[in-house]
C-alpha cells in the first residue's frame, strides 16, 4: 500500500553553516525526507555579520541543496552568537514571528524538534539566551504530533560546566525540570539506549530509543584513502575530529601524545576542528613540533581522506550521545578508542573495533594505542572489523525507522 506523503515541520536550533555534528544529521535527515516524497518546512537559525567570518564561508552542504526540491519551504529565526562560542547560534524569542503563525500557514501532519532542549531555551542555565516554544502551542491547540530528538547529553554539559559541587546542589531540580519539558511531547527520540535509560530515571515522559542516527556508509569508506591530505606522511596516524571545546576533552589529547611517543617515536597526532580552543590548544602543540599538527577545519574529500588514512581515532569526550565522528571513523576502516561513557560502548566494541578508556585518563588511552600500533596483526583485525561494525547504522536504514516512526505517531492520532 502506498503512503500518502506527510507534510513535516522541522525545528532546529543548529544548521548549516553553524558546524556541528546536529548540523550534519539535519541536513542529511531533512534531504532523505524530501527523496521520499515528503514536504518538509524547515526552521532554522539565521546567520548574521556578529559570527565570525569564516563561518558563513564554510563549504558545508545547506539550503542550496534543498532548494532544487519542490516541496522543501524554510524560514530563519533571529540568533545571536553565544557568548563563549561565538561560532554558534543561540535562538531569540522575538515578538514578530511566532510558531503558531508559521505552522498555521504550512499546517503539518507532524513537528519534529531537533535539538530540543536548547530551542526551549535550557542552555540558559549556563549558557547565554533564550528559545522559543518550537511549536509546542501550535500542537496543543490543534492535536497535531510533536516529537523531540534528543542529540546533546545536556546533563553531562551542565555538570561538566558548573563543576561537581554545583552540580551536586542542583541535582535535585534536574528530574523536575525534564519531566516538565519532556510532557510537552508526544515523544522523545534517543539513539543511544544507555541516554535514554539515564534521562527516564531523571523522569522524561514519554521516551524511547530509536537508532535514528546513522551516517552515509557510502561515503564514509576506507578507499577514501585516495584523498589522503598528506600522502608522503607515512607515520602512525591519531587522529580527533570535533570541535575544538572543552567539553570535548581536547586538551587531554596533549597528555596522552607525550605518552605514546615516548613508547613510538614516529607517532603522528592530527587535531581536524576549530572552536574556543584554538588558540590554547596551538600553543600546547607548539612543544611537540612536527610530531603535532592541529590541521584547523576540513570539509568534503579532505575530511574523509583524513578519516581513511587514520590508523586510530581518539575520542576522550565524555559528553557524547552516539558519537557521529566514532561512526563516521569506524566506516572508514578506522579503530576508534573512547572515554567509557554513556553510548560509546554502543559504538566501540572492545577488541572488535577499538578499545574504551578510561575517562579523563591519559595513561589509559596511551596503553590502548600502544597496544594497537605495536600489534600489526591487531590492527589490521580492528581494521577490518571497524567497517562491518557500523554498517547497521547506514543513514538509509535508520532514516527508514525514523520515517516508520512519524507515520506511527500520524496514524495514531
């Protein structure tokens, strides 16, 4: 039986040119959506002349690779730079534009939020700004289908930010405030079992796990070494692709690096990102010479050159919810070690195609490469196992559960 295509209003506080893993998966989700016939009206933060130059020049696939779909609309929402990043949008409730205007006009089968937590505006908790109600009025006035996607682990960001002691103070808070911000959906979306059983004993109503995140296994593959960024390197790789932030532990790749070249000398450690960090973590490199390169952004063939020829990837971030780049790594033929923390055992089988360290510590994570970059025979297995690994997470079948999802939630009303 054929299905009536849905009409699908999408919010999200981070897309394109803003970089970020949520950017990716909205882009690559909006698209599929629209492959299959779906209409689909896209909002979306606006960028503006306060963000840092390079941002708005960033050769990121956006709306000009939508815009060629009939039945793709879209509208930007006021932002300011966050504070302390200031290469990321933070929503503003202006006003002059309200959800239930837009949905009134598009009239949607299904809102889908993305990224909910920071459109409702609780990043203000340590962060700077404010949201808007994502279409949350609309859909109680008309009985229309509302889901949230959960991306962030926004706990861990609050404890990570605040620091143990605060944290430990507003502990109790926390299942209040996520039961009353969850309540508000029909459902919420987790694409790492271990999150979802950490935010329902904090009381989120209505949840579930649905592996909604996947990556294009197509591109993402190990004959990509053809792109190699630096063919005549022919040194042990180490390679961390992410934003250059503290939350993602980058630091802590400077302390493992000492380690593991004191044990092979040759090892090379590449850094792929940008972020608040820049300069520290430049200056920091500046003492290991050639051995350290922080190589800045990479984008299209460079990028998944520098995946290909990576011996391993190293993860230390222990704020990750199904991590995209241990994924993107992993269909590469790249082994990945990770801090343990929530979902990375999800992606990282131990002695299948990678190793899990312990977090926040450098001893750990040197040991885990050493083993590895020792033991060819080791690491050709991790190679070959890495690829099959992740190939159940492909973005055609997860975008198939996910489209199977919002005709349920349809159907059900």
């Amino acid at each position: 039986m054929t299905k009536k295509p849905l009409r699908i209003a999408l919010f999200t506080g981070l897309y394109a040119p803003f970089l970020t893993g949520v950017s990716v998966a909205v882009h690559q989700r909006v698209r599929w959506l629209l492959e299959q016939g779906h209409e689909v009206f896209l909002i979306h933060p606006a960028i503006n002349n306060k963000y840092p130059a390079q941002v708005g020049k960033r050769p990121m696939s956006g709306l000009q690779e939508l815009q060629i779909f009939p039945k793709f609309s879209s509208f930007a929402f006021p932002t300011e730079p966050l504070i302390f990043y200031k290469s990321l949008p933070q929503p503003l409730s202006y006003r002059h534009w309200s959800d239930t205007r837009l949905l009134n006009n598009f009239k949607p089968d299904i809102i889908v939020v993305e990224e909910a937590a920071q459109m409702r505006g609780l990043y203000s908790i340590f962060l700077q700004g404010y949201g808007r109600s994502i279409g949350v009025e609309y859909a109680r006035k008309t009985r229309t289908p509302i889901i949230s996607i959960f991306h962030t682990d926004i706990i861990a960001y609050i404890q990570y930010y605040l620091g143990n002691v605060i944290f430990n103070f507003v502990r109790p808070l926390l299942p209040i405030i996520v039961k009353q911000f969850s309540e508000t959906y029909n459902l919420s979306l987790f694409s790492s079992r271990e999150q979802l059983t950490k935010y329902q004993k904090l009381k989120c109503q209505r949840s579930e796990y649905l592996p909604y995140q996947g990556i294009d296994c197509n591109k993402f593959h190990p004959r990509n070494i053809c792109y190699d960024p630096i063919p005549e390197n022919k040194r042990p790789t180490l390679l961390f692709v992410g934003r250059i932030t503290a939350e993602k532990n980058v630091g802590q790749l400077l302390d493992i690096y000492p380690l593991v070249a004191a044990k092979i000398p040759d090892v090379h450690l590449v850094i792929v990102g940008s972020g608040p960090l820049d300069k520290e973590i430049r200056q920091r490199a500046q003492k290991f010479g050639n051995g350290v390169t922080i190589w800045g952004e990479s984008h299209g063939l460079e990028l998944l050159g520098w995946f290909a020829k990576a011996d391993i990837f190293v993860n230390p971030s222990i704020t990750e919810n199904f991590c995209t780049t241990n994924n993107e790594a992993l269909a590469s033929g790249t082994p990945v070690i990770a801090a343990i923390a929530p979902s990375t055992a999800e992606q990282v089988l131990p002695g299948t195609n990678g190793f899990l360290a312990e977090p926040n510590n450098p001893k750990s994570f040197a040991e885990k490469i050493i083993t590895i970059l020792s033991d060819p025979q080791l690491k050709h297995q991790l190679s070959e196992q890495a690829r099959p690994s992740i190939l159940p997470f492909d973005w055609s079948a997860c975008s198939q559960k996910f489209e199977d999802k919002l005709y349920q939630l349809v159907n059900s009303q």
